[in-house]
C-alpha cells in the first residue's frame, strides 16, 4: 500500500524519498505569483513573508485534479492508497483529496484518513502508515494504530505576536491588538475534534514556553515519548524548549525542525511548539 500525504505535515524530503511517501503540494499565493510550498526554503519565506508587511500571502489546498493524477501514477505502479491529510477542521485538503478519490474510481483503490491534526501530529500518523504498510500490516491493523497515535498525540504551540494571526483574519484585529497591548502570548493546541484551542495566555514568551511544558508533562507524565519540537525562525526559543522537555519528561526521542512555509504564513516566523506522542505507539514501527 503506497501512502499519499500533503506538506502540512512538515516531513523533510530525505523521509519522504526513505519511506517512499508521495506529497501533495500546497500553494502559497504571493502577489507576484503563487509557489509550491515544499519548493521554498523556511528562510526564504520568512523574509519574503516579512518584506510584504502590512499584507500577508494568502494558502491554498491542491486540487481535485492534482490528487487525481497522483493516485493514476501510484494505481498504475499496482499499489492501493493511503490518502492521510491535515485535519478537516483545519483545512479543505482531505475533501480535495475525496473529489480526487472520485474522479478516478474504478481505476485506483483509495482509502483516506483524516490526521485531525498537522505538522509534526500529522507527520506522526504519516510516518507510522507507512512503516506499517512496509511491514506488511493489514489495512485494518493499520488503521487501528493510527487512531491510537491520533488520540495520544499532543500538537501545541506558542506564538511571539498575534499580529500575523490577524492579517491573516484568524482573529479580529481589535482582539489581536488587545492581545498586543497587554503583550499576551497565547498557547494553542490542537482538540480532539481537529480544531484549535486556546489552553492559556501568558505575558512573556519564556513563561508560555515554560507553562506548554508543564501543559505537556501533565499530559504524559513520566510515560517514555518522542518529542518534536517544531518552530518558524525561533531557533533560540525552541532550543530553549527542546531543553525544558529534557529536564521534565521522559524523552525517549527529541528532534528539532521547521515547520512548513504554509504552515508559517498564518503564524509568522515566531512560532515555537511540539508534537508529542508516546513512544511505544512507534518504537514497533521504526
């Protein structure tokens, strides 16, 4: 079973090519021309992203057709589908993916799973379809973990300004500058039913680093997990975090990545977060 996914779930190409997963792009529209995600270094964008300030680039899902061609491609190869997206609640993608799905019934299998999550979350259920399907499990089987890694998955995050939440009309401006005037740093997870929550607000972002930390550690406790730490350009803060979680968690597995440019369009480059699961829902797989 061949596994399809899209760019939201920020997996660097080496993974992509080892685990054989194919990705579906997603579209960053700038005003001189739209780009293709996966083909614009975490960098670049930022200081694209920046340049434009006031206005901000504006995202955009694949296609129906896109995803169509690519299940062709793999159906051809001899190989049912995985189709694994960014949550519904988050984004159109899987839908997309389904229209896809339609256009080519009768000539490719495909099965589709929504993460109910994104970026490293995603990446998780992402990772473990496809080393399931390398070993040979069962599509059931399969799926039977991936709602195990999807319920114990933690995916939360913090923010240095709200101010590109706003442009982007995520929140209200008023409220965004309220936040902004009382220098709120928000902490926002992603629930149950795929959509953003807010678990606190704090004055500094070292006390929202310190305060998803414990968040975190009274999630888990002492259970034994793989933590990924996540952040646009705040390299200094998320080794800060990166070193917190070693302090106050069992890490069995720590990494340190960049999230993906469309992710960071809504954020802005001062995003610093985790995703976290327990690590015997992965240590079979990898």
């Amino acid at each position: 079973m061949k596994i399809v996914t899209d760019c939201a779930a920020d997996m660097p190409n080496e993974e992509l090519e080892r685990l054989g997963i194919i990705q579906a792009p997603l579209f960053i529209q700038f005003p001189e021309g739209e780009v293709n995600s996966a083909d614009i270094s975490a960098d670049e964008f930022y200081n694209r992203l920046e340049a434009m300030r006031p206005q901000i680039p504006t995202t955009a899902q694949p296609s129906s057709g896109i995803f169509a061609e690519l299940y062709r491609k793999v159906a051809e190869a001899g190989k049912d589908i995985l189709s694994v997206h960014i949550s519904s609640g988050l984004s159109g993608t899987i839908n997309s993916a389904r229209d896809g799905g339609e256009l080519v019934k009768g000539e490719a299998n495909v099965h589709f799973w929504d993460t109910l999550t994104l970026s490293g979350g995603e990446r998780f259920q992402v990772m473990a379809a496809a080393l399931a399907s390398k070993a040979g499990w069962a599509l059931d089987k399969i799926q039977e973990r991936l709602v195990a890694i999807r319920e114990k998955t933690e995916l939360i995050y913090t923010l240095d300004t709200l101010e590109y939440l706003a442009r982007g009309g995520r929140i209200g401006r008023v409220k965004a500058l309220a936040g902004a005037l009382l220098n709120l740093k928000p902490i926002i997870r992603v629930d149950t039913d795929g959509k953003y929550t807010t678990v606190k607000t704090e004055r500094t972002i070292n006390k929202s680093v310190a305060a998803l930390v414990n968040h975190v550690y009274e999630k888990y406790g002492n259970t034994p997990v793989w933590v990924t730490v996540l952040h646009g350009r705040f390299a200094e803060k998320a080794d800060v975090m990166a070193n917190e979680f070693q302090e106050k968690l069992n890490v069995a597995k720590l990494e340190v990545m960049r999230i993906s440019p469309v992710l960071g369009v809504h954020t802005g480059p001062g995003i610093v977060g985790a995703a976290v699961v327990p690590m015997d829902l992965m240590s079979d797989l990898i």
